[in-house]
C-alpha cells in the first residue's frame, strides 16, 4: 500500500472487498439517507469481516474518523474524494476499452435507483437498442444520446443528431427528451426528435407530445426534479402526423404531414432516402448527413433544381453517379473528403 499517495487495490473477486468498496463510494457522496444507514449498521454487524474491509479501504484518508462519524451523524457534511483510488484502476481500463468495467465504476457511484447510459452512431450509422422498460430507440446518422432512469422519471438528452423513441407507456414515470432548449415530454406516443444546429424538430408518429421551453445546458439533475405535471403558456402539443419546428428562439412552426410523406421522413429507419420534387440543394445537405464525404454544389443555379429519387444510404458512391447521370453533371474530388458537381459544358 502506498499511502503517500493513497491508492489500495480493489479486490475485486472478494466479495466482502467488493461490498465495502460500494459502501465506500456511497459514503463519499455525503448524503446517505436514513434507510442507507440502516444498511449500512446492517452490513458492518453481519460479519466480523465487514468492519475490517471498510477499514482498511478507508485508512488511506487521514481523515478516517470523520468518515466513520457519518454513519451515525445525520447532518454529517464531509465529502472526500474517491477518485485516487480509482485513478489507477481506470485509467488502464480506459487505455484497454473496457466497458463492461468502466460501466461497474459508473454503476457504483450513482445512487442505487438511477441507471444511466449513453449511446452513439457514427457518421452514416443507425442502431437501436431497447430499454429495460421496453421502450425503444433507434438513432439516426452521427446521433449521441444520454439516458438517465429513475424510479421517478425516464429522461433521454439529445446532445446531437436525430432519434426517434417508441415510447412504453407508464403514467407514473414520464418518458422526457430533452434536445436544445426544449423538453418534449411523451403521452403514449412513438415521435422523432433531431436537433440539427440550431433547429429543433419534433415529427410525432403516433400518440401526443407536448414540447416545453426550458433554459439551455439544465442537468439531468434538476430536470428529473421539475413537476412536468405543470401547464405553461408557451407549451405545444404535437398530435399524430404533425411535425413543430424551432429554431433560435423563435415561435414553433407546426405543420402536418400526409401520410406518405411522413413515410419519406423515416425511410432512414430502413437505409434509404426517399425525395419527391425537393431542391437539388437541401438533397444534397440531407445526403451529406450520411456519408464520410462532402458534396458540394458549385453552380449556384443547380440549388433550386427539382429532384426525385430513392438512393441506398450504404453507397455513397451511387448516390453521386446517380445525380450525375440525372442532371448532366461530373465529379470532381477535392482531395479525400470532398467531391465537387458541376454541370458537363
């Protein structure tokens, strides 16, 4: 043991190491309540072990007695770091790229009720994947998401891209997705969410949503303690085949949407891209979402050009021939990552 610099090993095939390096991380929050304390007497009276375990994980403090004190002292406030005695445990874990045990070290900092997760796609990449309640994710071309389950609250942050939620229904834990300065809280529905610089677009496929206005950057934290029961006058509700847009901080923009269009919008949830009498230039900026490289439209001209079309979002390169071959253009690449289209003389 090196107490200079107060690192021990956690053990972590011992069992009673393993319960006394929990209790140990869940007495450096600060903030036990009265039931954890119980559990905590509880667990040092099992075994003779016990007591000894948390002992010698908390003798590298100096401080050791304060800490024991907050077992029995209630408004008890000393907070001590954990992070030296996981420092060099996690940072060879990292170097390794395990995340079955990072999620552990994750997993025993936070309190016993919150799980939390954080999923990404990569540039042209779709997944999905399926809570523990049932409800279902699919993420859209270079999205990132944070999630954070509760007893209380299931709270999903849109931090980039585009998803859309199947919703399970549960009226005591309020499914929230928060993307920019928007809340968009779900009433039994199935909707998208993409926030896309600074617009934000909410597309409900089925059921009722209802988007609040909230200050940008709030935690996870105090948006699990907001009353989401309370009504607001700058509240909307989006109801099956809508879609709100904002952007900046303007008013929403709500507009409907027919059927089959509303199937072009989720063609991506099965690879494709479908466009019908849309502008050359917003096809180009929707299909620069999906692949590595950038295509530009040189000739200004070209942008209001009206185009139809269903392209494979896993070739790239036929996306290109195809609007070449369309619009009487050529390619040229502009080093590795770009390709310029201009019209053939």
């Amino acid at each position: 043991m090196n107490k200079s610099n107060k690192v021990i090993p956690l053990r972590t095939l011992n069992t009673i190491d393993d319960e006394a390096s929990i209790w140990l991380v869940r007495l450096d929050n600060g903030n036990l309540s009265d039931q954890s304390r119980k559990e905590l007497k509880a667990w040092l009276s099992a075994d003779k072990r016990h007591p000894v375990a948390l002992k010698a994980m908390a003798d590298v403090w100096d401080d050791m007695d304060e800490i024991l004190m907050i077992i029995d002292n209630k408004d008890a406030s000393v907070k001590v770091s954990i992070w030296p005695i996981l420092q060099p445990i996690v940072k060879p874990v990292m170097l390794a790229a395990s995340i079955s045990f990072v999620a552990l070290l994750l997993w025993v900092g936070m309190p016993n009720d919150v799980q939390k997760s954080s999923y990404a796609t990569l540039i042209g990449q779709q997944m999905d994947a399926t809570f523990d309640d049932g409800s279902i994710i699919y993420l859209n071309t270079n999205t990132h998401i944070e999630t954070e389950f509760s007893d209380n609250k299931r709270i999903i942050k849109l931090i980039k891209g585009e998803a859309l939620f199947e919703v399970a229904h549960d009226p005591s834990r309020p499914f929230i997705v928060y993307a920019g300065d928007r809340l968009v809280q779900a009433i039994g529905t199935k909707f998208v969410v993409h926030l896309q610089s600074e617009d934000i677009q909410v597309t409900v496929t089925d059921g009722k949503v209802k988007m609040s206005k909230l200050a940008l950057n709030t935690t996870l934290t105090d948006i699990n303690d907001l009353d989401n029961g309370t009504i607001h006058k700058d509240d909307v509700y989006i109801t099956k085949g809508e879609k709100v847009v904002v952007t900046n901080d303007q008013s929403p923009t709500l507009t409907h949407i027919k059927a089959e269009n509303m199937a072009r919008e989720l063609s991506w949830l099965n690879g494709k891209l479908i466009f019908v009498n849309e502008k050359l230039s917003d096809v180009i900026e929707e299909i620069n979402r999906y692949v590595e490289i950038e295509i530009v439209l040189k000739d200004p001209s070209l942008h209001k050009t009206l185009i139809s079309g269903r392209f494979d979002l896993k070739d790239s390169e036929a996306l290109i021939e195809a609007i070449e071959l369309s619009f009487n253009m050529k390619s040229e690449r502009l080093g590795a990552n770009k390709v310029l289209l201009t019209k053939k003389i």
